[in-house]
C-alpha cells in the first residue's frame, strides 16, 4: 500500500486553500495536464468548455474562481 501524499500548493509553494467548486477543481486537473514544460497553458473558456462538458459561463466562473486563489493567472487572452 502506498504511503504517499498529496497537497496541492499555489505558485509560491505554499498550501492553498482549496475550498474551490467543484467545476474549478475539474478545469484545474484538465489544465495541468495540458500544461506545457513551463507551466503555461495555452487554452480559452471555449475549449476548456468543451472538455469539460462546461458552456462558456461556467468555464469562466471556474476559471475566475482559480484566478481568485492565485492558481493561475493569465498573461493574455488564451494563455
């Protein structure tokens, strides 16, 4: 039996409150792994929608709520 643990940490490497919808948890998990080398992601509310099974609106509400816990950032329309 594995004895590992997880916890997930914000860009400065301290514990984040992840107290989240479950929506976000759902966008965040998809877009780690779409992420390229250098952590950036270069994905919209349009497609992240669309894997996610999300319109438009709750692909952005997700995505504001990572925003708000400092979990990503975006650098410009699409990244």
């Amino acid at each position: 039996m594995s004895t590992l643990q997880w916890s997930a940490t914000n860009a400065d490497g301290l514990l984040a409150d992840l107290d989240l919808p479950p929506a976000a948890y759902r966008a965040l998990l998809k877009m780690r792994g779409a992420s390229e080398a250098d952590g950036r992601i270069a994905m919209d509310q349009g497609p992240l929608g669309e894997l996610l099974g999300l319109s438009r609106p709750s692909a952005n509400a997700a995505l504001r709520e990572l925003e708000l816990a400092k979990l990503v950032k975006k650098i410009r329309n699409g990244v």
